[in-house]
C-alpha cells in the first residue's frame, strides 16, 4: 500500500465515522468500516498535503471531518436531493466520501 501500518494504525477511524454520524445522520450506516480498504481511504485524506503542497495534521482532527462532511451536506447529489433521469436518486455513502476523487471534488466546490 501507500501507506505503512504504523501510519494506518494512526488513522482514527473511529474519529472520522463519528463525525459523519454526527453531521449526516441521513446518509446510510456503515456497519464494518474498521477494516484494512477503510484505513487506506481514510489515510489519503488523512495525510492528504495541503494547497500548498505541505503535509501537516490539518486533515487529522475532528474539525476538519466536521467541516469536510458540512461540505458534503451542502450537495444535493451527494444527499440525495436530486434526481437524475437515468439514474435516479444518489445518496452518497460513508466509503463513497472517502473517496480521493470526492474528496477533491467536494474541496473544489464541484458537488455545491
């Protein structure tokens, strides 16, 4: 992987899903998300570096979850409000959020 176990290990997942409860409650539940494929998602935003290219611990504490997630509730894709002919309702999962490619869509506003 990308990252090393030790690295993996310092990913507070537990952190992380409490925070998307508590923000969005209305998305679906994640029942076994304390598993190896969760730790590698969670660790790409984890240590994800920030505009500048610098890794710090910006993305390692509960008010960045918090906030990334208040992103996240602001879409009405990636909660369901909308619909799309051919597809339907989305609602967006806890997995689908730690996507990379979310992540950065939802850091650049492409969701809102």
């Amino acid at each position: 992987t990308l990252f090393s176990e030790m690295q993996l290990a310092a990913v507070d997942l537990d952190m992380i899903y409490g925070a998307y409860r508590a923000v969005l409650p209305g998305l679906p539940a994640a029942r076994f998300y304390q598993t190896p494929g969760y730790q590698v998602l969670a660790a790409r935003i984890w240590y994800h570096p920030t505009p500048d290219g610098v890794s710090d611990t910006e993305h390692q504490g509960e008010a960045f979850w918090r906030w990334y997630f208040e992103q996240c509730k602001k879409s009405d894709f990636l909660m369901g409000r909308a619909y799309d002919q051919r597809r339907g309702r989305f609602r967006a999962s806890f997995k689908f959020l730690l996507g990379e490619d979310v992540f950065l869509k939802v850091l650049n506003g492409e969701y809102s």
